[in-house]
C-alpha cells in the first residue's frame, strides 16, 4: 500500500511554493495538474484534501513560521495534517515533538513525502484522536476544519477540554461557517494574512484566512 500510494502521490502532483509559505515546498493538486479538472470517477483519490493547501492551514503554518517561540520545544499535535504543513512548520521551528495526524492514510503519506522534500521528519498517525485527551501534547494544531457543521461541533467541543486542560489551541480559518460568531466570541484572533492572489482559485474565493487561539 505505501509503495503504491507514494507513486501515486508522485505521479498526480506537483511541488509547489506558490502560497502563503513559500518556503515550504509541498506536492499539491494544482490546476497545472490534470487531476485538477478530473471527475470523481477519473481520480485514484477519494476525497484528496491532502492534496490542496487550505487557506486555514496556509494561515496557521504562516503564523508558525513567524512566531517559532509558539512551538519550539513544545510536544505538537497537527490534527487533520492534510498536506502536513503546519506539522513541517512546527518541525522547522524546532519543536520538540511533532505528529502529523489525520484519518485519510493517503495525507499521512503526503506528509511524509512532503516532510522529507523539506529535510524534515515528522511522526505521523491514522488514529481519530476526536475526544481523546491528548496528555502527550501542548499545544494543538488545527488548519481549516470547520467546512461541516456537524464535525465543527464535536471538534469545538473536544478543543474546549483541551484548553480547559491549559494546551494552547491554535485555529486556522478562513471564515468557515462553522466557526459561527459566537464560537469566535471564545478565542482570541491572533493573526490575518491576506492570500495570495494566484491561489484564491484553490481558495474557493476566500481572499485572507485568520489564525485563532481558544481561550482557556
Ligand atoms: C480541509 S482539510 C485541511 C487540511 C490541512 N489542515 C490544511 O489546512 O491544508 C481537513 C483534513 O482533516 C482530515 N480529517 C477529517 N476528520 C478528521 C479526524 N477526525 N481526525 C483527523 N483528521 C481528520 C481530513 O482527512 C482532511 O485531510
């Protein structure tokens, strides 16, 4: 399986640094790609969302990369790792420990291909972590994972605990509707980057993308 899904990942992607941390280089879905265009019936992939960089995570791998003092020796969880950005980020900001989590096998593969395109490593994992306490980690990376309404509601939960427990809870996010107004009322906004422009086509015409902290 990760020999076969590593050609895969090779064959239908490119590297690309056109985004808000071009000095990361990450192999994306890009609309130089014919996977760009396919049908769900032409692509080998279900549901790629590792092969796109979001506009969430995009803004939480900036910040990281802006504010290193936020992880370095820190134990980092990147939950929903997608391409692993903000994993790699963490990683080159000299965390002390980092694992890239998601439940699509396929993105924790990309990260490791992404990892090492950036002489990176990074421990990854396939477990739902959704509820568990996480003693291991403080602090929690989370890159645009508020697009479904009944997922954003077990997700604010879970983080909730988590900063009621004193980890720092970082959110990247474009303006999702399930990080509806009132959730915002509970986190502090930390940062606003404005997306580069030849990227708002992958950025379903998000323009800038916020990065958050949960308030305890
Ligand atoms: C919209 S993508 C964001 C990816 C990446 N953080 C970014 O911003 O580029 C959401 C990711 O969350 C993952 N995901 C969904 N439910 C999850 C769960 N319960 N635990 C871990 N990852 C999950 C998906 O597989 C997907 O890769």
């Amino acid at each position: 399986m990760l020999k076969e899904a590593t050609s895969l990942i090779l064959k239908h992607t490119v590297v690309s640094r056109k985004h808000l941390t071009p000095e990361l280089a990450l192999r994306l879905i890009t609309p130089d790609c014919p996977l760009w265009r396919a049908t769900e019936e032409q692509t080998p992939f279900k549901d790629p969302f590792w092969a796109f960089y979001w506009p969430g995570g995009q803004a939480t791998a900036r910040f990281i990369l802006d504010n290193g003092n936020l992880v370095k020796n820190r134990n980092i969880l990147d939950v929903g790792c997608g391409c692993g950005a903000g994993s790699i980020a963490a990683a080159k900001m000299k965390a002390k420990r980092v694992l890239a989590n998601d439940i699509d096998k396929f993105a924790v593969i990309a990260t490791e291909i992404n990892a090492k395109l950036n002489d990176i490593t990074v421990e990854t994992s396939t477990t739902n972590l959704i509820g568990d306490r996480c003693i291991e980690f403080d602090t929690i990376l989370i890159g645009d994972m508020f697009y479904d309404e009944e997922f954003a509601n077990l997700l604010f939960e879970w983080l909730h605990t988590l900063s009621a427990d004193g980890k720092t809870v970082l959110i990247g996010d474009p303006g999702r509707h399930g990080l509806t107004a009132r959730r915002r009322r509970s986190m502090s906004l930390l940062a606003k980057y404005r997306l580069p422009t030849h990227s708002t086509m992958e950025n379903n015409g998000f323009t800038h993308s916020t990065v958050w902290r949960l308030n305890t």
